[in-house]
C-alpha cells in the first residue's frame, strides 16, 4: 500500500531458526489492505531459501501471482546446493498457481546460476 507504484520487486529468504515466526497466513487473506496494491507489479525476482520447509515462500509466490494483474515476470531461484528433485516438485507446484495476468512467465534458474535474473 505504501508503494502503490512498485514495479520491481527483488526478495531472498533465508534459512530461519526455530525462533522466528514465519509469515501469518492471515496476511494474505486481507483483500481489503491489498486491494490494488500491486497493480503496477511487474517483475518479480525471488531467492528461496534451502531448507526443508518452503512452505511460507510458496504460499508469497501464489499471492503474487494471484494479484499482481500486469505480472510479465517471474524469476525464482533455489539456494546454492538444493537438491534438483526438490526443485522439481517446487516447479510443479507454482505452475498450478493462479495467474492474474494472462502474460506472467514464470522462469525457474538452476541454484548454481551466477547470472542475474
């Protein structure tokens, strides 16, 4: 909301101890708030941390994708050592996401890429 005209977003994760509370579901569940929030996004580029549960990462990924309307792309990348298998099944499961915009493209890079995204 504080950055109505955000165009380029560029996140990482990392790999959280036990005393860090993940993201609250409930953050992405208040349309009001959101509402035309990111109207203008349109480039996203994600790091995901390498560790077992992705859980919270994925579910930001399916929010972007569900209300960034002018989407064009998405970049994501697994940390330096992910397993390909595990990559595989994340790749699986963001394809089945829905899209707001009909133009997103979702790029998945190799954990060993030193190129930018």
């Amino acid at each position: 909301m504080s950055s109505p005209n955000l165009q380029k977003l560029e996140i990482g994760s990392f790999a959280a101890d036990d005393n860090i509370d993940p993201l609250a579901p409930e953050l992405f569940k208040v349309e009001d708030l959101l509402d035309n929030a990111l109207k203008r996004l349109r480039v996203v580029k994600m790091k995901i941390s390498h560790k077992e549960e992705v859980k919270p990462e994925l579910e930001f990924i399916k929010f972007l994708l569900a209300e960034s309307v002018v989407l064009e792309k998405m970049f994501i990348q697994p940390a330096e050592g992910a397993d390909a298998g595990e990559g595989f099944k994340i790749l699986k499961e963001i394809t089945r996401f829905k899209r707001s915009s009909s133009e997103a493209e979702i790029l998945f890079l190799d954990p060993e890429d030193a190129t930018e995204c």
